[in-house]
C-alpha cells in the first residue's frame, strides 16, 4: 500500500519535533545534572584530612641531591659525642652559651619509653623553648646560597639559620630516646611568598605529628601539623629516610 508525498512530508515533520522534544529533553536534563554536580563542588569539596608525610619520592625529584648530601655530612660526625663530653654540657659556640643540656639530659634521657604522653609533649615544649632561645644569639642567615648545616657545622660556624637549628633539635630529640621512624625534619613554603623554611616533627602518632620550628617563625610554641595555616610541608627525612609531602583528601562521592 502506497503512501502519498504530503502523509511522508508530515511524518517526517512528525519524527523531526519528536527529535527536537527528546535532545530538548536531555539537554534540560544534562544542564541540570552538571549544575547539581557544580553546586555539590562548590558547596561540598573534598574534605581535608591533612597530610601524608611519608610518600615515596621520585628518584629524580629535584630536592633529593641536596637531602643525600646532608645525610652523608651529618653521618660523618657522632653528635652524641659532643652532648656527652661536657660536664656542663656548654655547646662548643663562641660565647660559651649554656644549653642546659645536662639537666636535660638527666631527667629526661632515654625515658621516652616509660613517660606518660602528657610527659612527652611537656618534653616538646621544654625543646621548643630552648631552641628559641639559642635562636635569639645564634641564628643568622646563609645569603644566596643555603647550604643545610648538620650540628658539627653549626658548632664550628657559631650558629645557623633554621635548617642548620633544626638539626640540633632532631640530634637532640633523638639523644633523648625519641625513637628512630619518629622524629624528622620537614621543609616548607609559605603559600603568600614561597618563603621556604625547616622545622623537625615528632610523630606522635603517623596522622597529625607535633611541629618544632626553630626559629619562631610559624609559632612560638610547639604545634599539631593540623593546627599549621599559610604554610604548606614539602618533603620529610632523617638520617637515612627521604619522603615526599602530599594532601591527604576524601572524595565526595
């Protein structure tokens, strides 16, 4: 049975609106997906959980030379040795300023595994407190070029900026009887600037470590990883351990 020209002109037109009805369909339906799916990105993001201190480092990232050789410098000398051989425990500086490190050294040496939690993080405070005040008399920058003292360094040099402070913090918490896998130093950068500076962690715990700044720039006191603002952690190492420093996040969805 034959169909006439005018019947297949408007079943044509017919097909045609009902096309045009269906893409208007889902473009009404698309447009309101994706405008759900930016209101939930703009509303809801992704939540911030911290940060991974101990991600693996490319072999070729940009800071590992300059991590290898502190580690080989620093191993070079036994640092235990110059906090032992004084009987005041005068660090060897110029002046002659006085650590107070046998009395540390006596209440606190090698108790880390006995001490209460809360007597833990006193013993952080009591470290942040003395380095800020080395800081005062000892801490002066390198210039253009920033070598990472190790402690003998910053004995023969007088001082140090904060890489070169937050190597006698990490020597000194070790000698402590903080463990080995606790302790490191970090770098970071100020997000307004990009002003790099080092601090040594404690890791209380692999998820929120306790920061020592040297120098008082970040703090005045010793702080949670979770309390740091404006700043954002680079890499992490000790003697013979390098990581790099990524966001910790949980998706939405």
């Amino acid at each position: 049975m034959g169909i006439d020209v005018h019947e297949k002109f408007v079943g044509a037109q017919t097909m045609r609106w009902k096309i045009k009805r269906n893409l208007l369909s889902f473009a009404v339906m698309a447009s309101t997906l994706f405008a759900i799916g930016c209101l939930i990105i703009r509303t809801g993001p992704q939540e911030d959980l911290g940060y991974d201190y101990f991600e693996e480092m490319h072999p070729r990232d940009s800071w590992q030379g300059k991590i290898e050789r502190w580690q080989e410098r620093a191993l070079e000398h036994d640092f235990s040795s110059l906090l032992t051989s004084s009987e005041d425990m005068t660090f060897p500086f110029g002046n002659g300023l006085s650590l107070k490190t046998k009395e540390m050294r006596e209440e606190h040496l090698n108790t880390y595994n006995t001490a209460t939690l809360a007597q833990r993080r006193a013993l952080i405070q009591l470290i942040s407190n003395w380095i800020h005040e080395v800081a005062k008399e000892h801490y002066y920058a390198d210039g253009p070029i920033d070598d990472w003292a190790t402690p003998d360094e910053v004995f023969r040099w007088n001082g140090d900026d904060c890489d070169g402070l937050a190597s006698l913090v990490f020597y000194l918490l070790r000698e402590m009887g903080f463990p080995e896998g606790t302790v490191f130093n970090s770098f970071l950068y100020r997000t307004s600037d990009g002003k790099h500076h080092m601090f040594t962690l404690w890791f209380e715990d692999r998820e929120n470590p306790w920061i020592i700044d040297s120098t008082g720039a970040m703090s005045s006191e010793a702080i949670r990883s979770s309390d740091l603002t404006g700043w954002r952690p680079l890499r992490t190492f000790s003697l013979a351990e390098s990581y790099t420093v990524e966001r910790r996040r949980r998706g939405i969805f």
